[in-house]
C-alpha cells in the first residue's frame, strides 16, 4: 500500500492542495478561489461554508487523481 501526503492550505483567495508520494515526488497540485464580499467600505467578509466545500472538493480531487 503506497502512502501519500496532501497538504492544503487555505488562504484569503483561494484554497490550495498538493500531493507527495513517499519519496516527496509531487502527485498532484490544485487550486479552487474563493469569493470576497464587501459588505462596506472597510470591511471583507468570506463564507466559512464555501471555504469548507473548497476544502472538501480539493481533497477529493487531489484523491481521484492519484487513486
């Protein structure tokens, strides 16, 4: 059974993933945006739910590649 690490870091545009193999060859790589929203002039605000769905896509996807 191989093993493989994903990474995924979340950050204020986008969610990123990458995937290694046991010997740190990189698998896949991927990335999903995300909306800002502007609700007044000084303030950004995100949607948790959309960032979490951005997280789940992203793991599958980086999964259905490899497997």
């Amino acid at each position: 059974m191989s093993v493989y690490l994903i990474g995924i870091d979340v950050g204020t545009q986008s969610v990123k993933s990458v995937m290694f193999d046991e010997a740190g060859v990189r698998i896949t790589a991927d990335f999903k945006p995300l909306s800002l929203k502007y609700p007044s002039a000084n303030a950004v605000e995100q949607d948790p739910d959309e960032i979490y769905r951005a997280v789940v896509e992203i793991g599958r996807a980086s999964c259905r590649e490899r497997v």
